[in-house]
C-alpha cells in the first residue's frame, strides 16, 4: 500500500475510533442527549418534514429500487457496448 493509501486509511481508523468513544463516554441510549436529539429529527410534528421522510423512505425502499435494478440491467445487457480497449 503506498504511504498516501495507509495514512488515509490511519485516519479514518482514528476518527471512527473517535466518534464511537465520544458516543460511549456521552452515556449512548437514555442519555441526556438523547431526548433533545429526538425531538429533533422528529418529523411527526411538521407535514412537510414527515412528507418528505415518507419520500425518501419509499425512494430506498426494495418496492422501487428492485424494478430499478432489474430495468437497469435489462438495459445494458440488451445494449450490449463493450468498453472501449485500452491503448496502453
């Protein structure tokens, strides 16, 4: 691995350390974080907030992203383009 690749990957090791200290240490469920947290990402109490978590929920659902793939694949094996070959 070139020293780039492993000082990123150190990095990202340290901070995903981290953050899943920071959540031990700050009491993880019934903390006294969580409540404020809560209420705010609820989105029961606003329409327009609860519309769209209903949007994004049916755009990642398997009832949309199923067909999607299978369309998807339908589409490039009937296309059927090769890459195109390398010079190099």
């Amino acid at each position: 691995m070139p020293a780039n690749r492993s000082l990123r990957f150190w990095t990202a090791l340290a901070l995903s350390f981290a953050v899943w200290l920071a959540a031990l240490l700050m009491g993880g469920a019934g903390s006294e974080y969580d409540e404020p947290l809560r209420r705010l990402l609820y989105a029961g109490n606003d329409p327009v907030l609860g519309r769209n978590a209903g949007i994004l929920t049916w755009i990642g659902s398997f009832q949309l992203l199923v067909p999607l793939a299978l369309l998807a694949t339908l589409y490039l094996a009937f296309r059927r383009r090769r890459r195109a070959r390398c010079c190099c």
